[in-house]
C-alpha cells in the first residue's frame, strides 16, 4: 500500500512560519509570533506522529516525488523526499526535540528586543533540517545541509553588535565552507560515475557491482567525510562549535547539540552502502571520531564557560557517533544520536536555566551552591549528567555501552578503539561531575564575585555617593514554559536507553532491529556473546564512576586540590588550558597564509594591480587620447576653416601624384 | 584669345586670397568679404570652363553660366542672413572678432 503521505508539508510549514515572522513579525504582538513559531513547528511535529502510526502499513523505502528540478541532458534531480527507517528517526527527533526547544525559547527570549527574528531563523532551520532529513538525493540534501548552515550562521551572530559573536558566525560558516566543499566534489565525482544523484540509483548500481571496492568510492567517500567533519565538528574542523556557544542558549541546544552537528552522522549512515566498499574511508571515519571524542574531551576538563564544557562534550560525544559509523555499526551510532539529543537538549537548556537565574552568567567560578535555589532545574540537570556519564539505565550508558561492544567486537574495529573510548567515557563522566558540582554545589560564588565587582567600583569613584549600588539579580527559576520541556527531555534521557536495551541485558535492542533495513546490507552483525557485552557494561560503569569520584574528590571533598594540581603540572595544565592551542595553529598556518595570499597578492597584486591597474589604464589612455583631440574641436570657426583647407590641399595633391612616394606627375 | 590657364590661374589666386584672408582676419564682415571672394574666384572658373567648352564642342554650351547664376543666388541669400546675423552678434556682443565668439549659443 502506497499512501501520499504529504511528506513536503513536513519542511514547508516551519518555512511558512519563517516567511510570516520574517516578513511581518516586526510588526506583530509578542504573543502572535510565538503562535506562529509554535504552530509552525508543532504541525510538523503531529505529522510526523500520524506518519508513526501508519508506518507500519508502508512500503519502504517510501519515495515522494513533487516532479523534476533540474533536468540537464542525461543528468536530473528531482524534488523528492524519502522516508525510511532512518529519516523517520531523524524526524521525530527534528521535529519532537525541535518543539520542545522553541517551547523553551519563548521563556527564555522573552526580554529580547529581537524576539520575532529568534523565531523567524529557529522556523528557518526547521525547514532547512527538515530538508535534509527528507531528501531522496544528494543535491536536496545538499540544499538542506547549507540551509542549516546559513540558519546557524544567522543565530550564533544573533546579537550581533556583540563583536565576538559575529566573528563567532563567521568562523562557523567559513570552516563550514571548508567541509562543504568536500561534499561538493563528492557529488562531483559520483555524477561523474553514476551520472545521477539519488540514493536509490546510486545505491543501486553499487549494488549491481560487487566487483568496486576502494578506488574512486574511497574518494568520494572521504569527500562526504570531509563534509561530515565540518558539519558535525570533528578533527580537523571542530573549531568552530565552541566558538558557536556565542549564540543563545537555546540555539546551542538545538542547532549545535541536538540536530544540526548530527547531520554528518546522519549522512554517512544514509550512504552507507558507499561507505561499506570503502574499508580505508570507514577506517579514517573510526579514528576520527575517536581521536576527537578524546581530544575534545580533555578540553572539556578545564574549560570554565559552563556552555564551552557543553560544546567540548558535544564534539566528544559526536567523536563517539563517529567510532560507531566507522566500525560500521550504524545504529550503534544513530542510537547515540538519539539518545545523546535528548540529554544533550537538556543540559544545554538546563544551562540555559542556570545562566537566566544568575543574570547572564556563564562563568563557573561564579556558580557554586544552587542546588537548593534552582530545584527543578538541579534535578533535571542531574538527570542528564547521569545519563551522559553513563549511569545505568539512563540513555547514555545504554548508547555508549553499544558503541564500546561494537567497537570491541567489531572486524574493522579493534581494542584500541574500545580503549580509548572506554578513557573518554571515564573523561566524559569526570567532567560533567565537574561542571555538576561547580553549579550546582559549595558555596554560592556569585554573590560574593558580585559584591566584589562592587566594591571594586566603589574603590575607583571618588566619592561614594555617586555610585548606587545596583540591586543584586535575585536567584530565580525559571518560568515553567522553559522547566517543562526540561522535565520531558529529564524523563526521555531517562527512559530513553529502553528503546535499545541491549539483549545481554534481558532487552530485545528494538532500536537495532527497527533501524536495520535501512543502514544494512545482506551481512548480518557480527554476533557477539552476552557475557562479553556484560563485562564490557560492567567494566565501563566502573570507569563512569571512577570519573565521578574523581570529580566528587577535587571539586567537592577537596575544592583546594585542583589548583595545587595544576601548579605541579604546570605545563600539562597550559596545554589543555589553552586548547592545545589548535586555535593559535591554525591561525599561524592556514589563516595567516591565507590573509596574506587574500590581501597581498589577490587584493593589492592582482586586484588593485592588475584588475584595477588594467581597466584605470585602458580608461585613461581613452581619457587622454580623447582629451588630445578634442582640442580639434577648440569653437574657433577659423582653426575649422584651416583644418578644412589643410585637408582640402591635401585630397587635392593626394588625387592629383597618388600616393606613390616618388611624386611624379602623371 | 586669352587661354583658359590665365582664367585659372586668376581663380585659384583669388580662391587662395579668399582663403588666406578667412584665415587670417578677425573680423566677421572682412571674413565674409572673403566667402564672397572665394565663390567669385569659383565663378570665374566656371566661366572660364563653360567658354572653353562651347568653343572645343562648336555648340553654345551655358551650363556653368547657369551654375553662376546659382551660386549668385545662394550667395545673395547667404550674405541677406549672414549680415542679419552679424547684427544680432554685434547686439548681443558688441564685438565682432570671431575669436571672442567661439559658442554655439549666444
């Protein structure tokens, strides 16, 4: 049975909604726009809900298409959305998550002079990630993939008289171009070969050749890596996502945590079929993602912003998505991704709840003692560091769990994949514990910074009566539009591993088997014995909570330890402090270079020498030679009158010898 | 019988006095006094030409006599409106050195 579901209704309600508080919003009531973003984003939401229901009864994959795009010669494209397994995973979290964060918005921006501008972008990039998640071929996928790049342009330098959040938007958008070129030439390269750009003909004829393995398919597959890596911000382009925290809290929560950096992921799993010719390819996504989720995470450990510690897991957490692509276990990690959306959704909105309640302060040092003050947002934020630490039952453990066993038991995996992840899942628990205790425990430090800041200002003025002293921002929680999507997202990070329960455990790993048909082909996973994923559970529970011990002694039981540790190990502390100074490298070895090249040879050489130098030349020689003869043409009636009669004489004795130079008479 | 190179030569005198004159002088009547000298030299030649002819063919040819005509005419007509203009120029100017009026509108 083959029923027209609407599928492009899907993106272009939120679309609808960009155009009218784009267009209109300024002009509209508060209360309209909300209504209109709401609606705009909860249609889809219930579509995608009535399309759960009926999925069952559906033939997969199920491929809508609205009629042709381009059509070039023997090359065409058409509007065509397809739901399978995958995409309909991906929609409802698009879609369910996608709600409840413009839910949150409306508390969260409702003092912001911009409001309808917030939600006309937060529509725009349901529309373009929406596109993405729908498109039956590389090109409207493509569409939807810059899209959302543009939206989180758009919203990372969403205040943008603040400097460092439009040098923020520009950082993510160019490091993004970087990437997008790689998916450029891999479509480049598989028109070339395939002559088409939609999955299903692709796939096919990679299917009708059991014979192609590695050559161009290893290229154009690390084309789409190269893609992946700047959208899902993995080494070599992660640099701009912590940079991108510049934007509000609520984008970072959607846009770089929950659905957008996840595109990448989502793209390699949609062309798996690709990617499992390619052994080198999947081998390099493997020990991308996993040098990443190590990296980052050890950045994590000393970042003090509390939404750059967020941006670092983000970026391991993705690493994490990455290991399981690359060990070609796909639901492994589009089951991270789910999982790792809601209780990532959650500590970013939690975070926003802490930063709305202390006035805008994101700093961690002047945190401390909130547990009782923010009770709500305390305890769904607990919910969400146990589940990202990996606490069983919670989500993460559940997800993380399937990416260490599959990398250990996998082919193409290997021990030291599993190694170095089972490190970072004790990392990931250490420094969300971290970032736990230094918000929410100890003594409040914001007041006493504040006071101090005071005083400070007090000290400066000469006299003291000028200076009133600002009433101190009372500690508030949050209104209950923010805490509920809170409490929902706590009770899925929650619950959420159930979905994958894996069957060591007593499950049925219902995720695994649902997701199967679309990311495999005919080879079975490698079966793997119980007591092995059971060791494996309990060997990386042990880590999580040798993580939080850690955590529990330096940041709780002795909150002096840390900094007498970071005296000793002074350089190592400058180090990871610094970031490695990634940042620094590259500006010295690609970014200087490339200034240099932009504005010296292209722009004084090249521009201003050759390009301008040329045409100023050529209108200027015009210029001169016109101002040359027009002197011809002075008004003086008698200088007419002589050229005339030089001219005459001169037809005269040009007539009469020719033009011969030996002037003989005829 | 005078022949005709003395009447050319008369002619291409005058025409280059005429010439010569136009160039040199400022004022706008003796420059007009010059046009009139340069068609008069013109006219000489066709009158030289138009005798020449009749006398080499046997018959009475009249073509360059009515070519004179013509350019009496014209000449008559040109000088009319050339010396309006000067008036007009003299007025508006008081001046008629052809140097100080090198616009095209008053």
């Amino acid at each position: 049975m083959n029923t027209d579901l609407h599928l492009w209704l899907i993106p272009l309600v939120p679309f609808a909604g960009f155009l009218v508080n784009g267009l209109l919003g300024r002009k509209f009531p508060r209360a309209l726009v909300t209504t209109v973003a709401l609606v705009a984003s909860l249609i889809p939401a219930l579509q995608v809900a009535a399309i759960v229901t009926k999925f069952s009864s559906l033939t997969l994959p199920h491929v809508e298409n609205l009629g042709a795009w381009i059509a070039a010669g023997g090359f065409h494209a058409d509007f065509s959305f397809q739901l399978d397994q995958l995409s309909l995973i991906m929609l409802c979290i698009v879609t369910g998550v996608g709600f409840l964060i413009h839910l949150y918005s409306v508390g969260y921006m409702a003092h912001d002079p911009s409001y309808w501008r917030f939600f006309a972008y937060m529509n725009l990039f349901l529309f373009f990630m929406l596109t993405l998640v729908l498109a039956e071929n590389y090109l409207l996928m493509f569409v939807g993939w810059e899209g959302v790049g543009l939206a989180s342009y758009l919203l990372i330098g969403f205040w943008f008289t603040r400097d460092s959040a439009v040098k923020a938007g520009k950082k993510a958008f160019i490091v993004n171009r970087i990437g997008d070129f790689g998916f450029l030439i891999a479509m480049f390269l598989l028109i070339a070969h395939f002559g088409s750009l939609s999955f299903s003909d692709v796939f096919s004829q990679i299917g009708a050749h059991p014979a192609w393995q590695g050559g161009f398919l290893t290229a154009t597959a690390l084309f789409l890596v190269l893609g992946a890596t700047g959208k899902s911000a993995q080494i070599p382009l992660y640099v701009w996502l912590p940079d991108a925290m510049e934007g509000p809290t609520p984008v970072s929560a959607l846009i770089h945590a929950a659905t957008m950096v996840t595109a990448g992921v989502y793209m390699i799993a949609r062309t798996h079929v690709l990617f499992d010719r390619s052994p080198f390819a999947l081998s390099t996504v493997a020990v991308i993602g996993v040098a990443t989720a190590f990296f980052a995470a050890t950045i994590g450990i000393l970042q003090t912003d509390i939404k750059r510690v967020l941006a670092y897991s983000t970026i391991s957490q993705l690493g994490y998505m990455f290991l399981a692509c690359g060990i070609a276990a796909y639901s492994a990690g589009i089951f991270h991704l789910v999982t790792h959306a809601f209780f990532k959704a959650l500590l970013f909105l939690a975070a926003g709840s802490v930063i709305h309640a202390l006035g805008d302060e994101q700093d961690m040092r002047r945190m401390g003692g909130l547990r009782t003050k923010i009770p709500v947002t305390f305890w769904t934020m607990t919910a969400a560091v146990l589940a990202i630490s990996g606490a069983p039952p919670l989500a993460g453990f559940v997800s993380k769990d399937e990416i260490l066993y599959q990398a250990f038991i996998a082919p193409n995996g290997g021990k030291i994949f599993w190694a170095v992840g089972l490190l970072t899942a004790g990392l990931t628990s250490f420094y969300m514990f971290r970032l736990w205790y230094l918000t929410f425990f100890g003594k409040p430090r914001f007041e006493t910074a504040h006071e101090e800041e005071q005083a400070a200002v007090h000290a400066r003025s000469d006299t003291k009566l000028t200076v009133e002293a600002e009433p101190a921002h009372p500690v508030h929680e949050s209104p209950w539009v923010m805490l509920g999507p809170l409490v929902i997202l706590a009770i899925l990070s929650v619950i959420g591993g159930f979905m994958g329960w894996p069957e060591a455990l007593g499950g049925s790993n219902w995720f695994s088997h649902f997701l199967e048909p679309a990311v495999t082909v005919g080879t079975a996973s490698p079966a793997g014995d119980k007591q092995t994923e059971l060791i494996l559970a309990l060997v990386s529970t042990l880590v999580a909570f040798t993580g939080w011990l850690l955590a529990h002694i330096l940041y709780f039981a002795k909150p002096e330890l840390p900094a007498r540790l970071a005296t000793q190990l002074r350089a190592l502390y400058a180090l990871v402090k610094n970031k490695y100074w990634v940042d620094e490298i590259y500006g010295a070895l690609i970014v200087a270079p490339v200034l240099f090249i932009a504005r010296w040879i292209l722009g004084v050489l090249i521009d201003r020498g050759v390009i301008d130098g040329g045409t100023l030349t050529a209108g200027y020689t015009a210029q001169s030679f016109g101002a040359l003869v027009a002197r011809i043409q002075s008004g003086n009636i008698r200088s007419y009158a002589g050229w005339l009669a030089f001219f005459a004489a001169l037809l005269l004795a040009v007539s009469y010898f020719g033009w011969t130079s030996h002037l003989t008479l005829r | 019988m005078v022949p005709i190179a003395y009447y050319l030569v008369l002619s291409a005198v005058l025409f280059s006095i005429g010439v010569a004159a136009f160039l040199i002088k400022r004022n706008i009547i003796t420059v007009f006094m010059a046009i009139e000298l340069m068609l008069n030299a013109v006219n000489l030649a066709f009158i030289a030409f138009s005798r020449q002819w009749s006398q080499t063919t046997g018959h009475l040819q009249v073509n360059g006599q009515i070519f004179v005509f013509f350019v009496m005419v014209v000449a008559a007509a040109e000088t009319a409106v050339g010396l309006a203009i000067v008036i007009a120029v003299f007025r508006a100017r008081s001046t008629l050195n052809v140097d100080s009026i090198d616009l095209m509108k008053l």
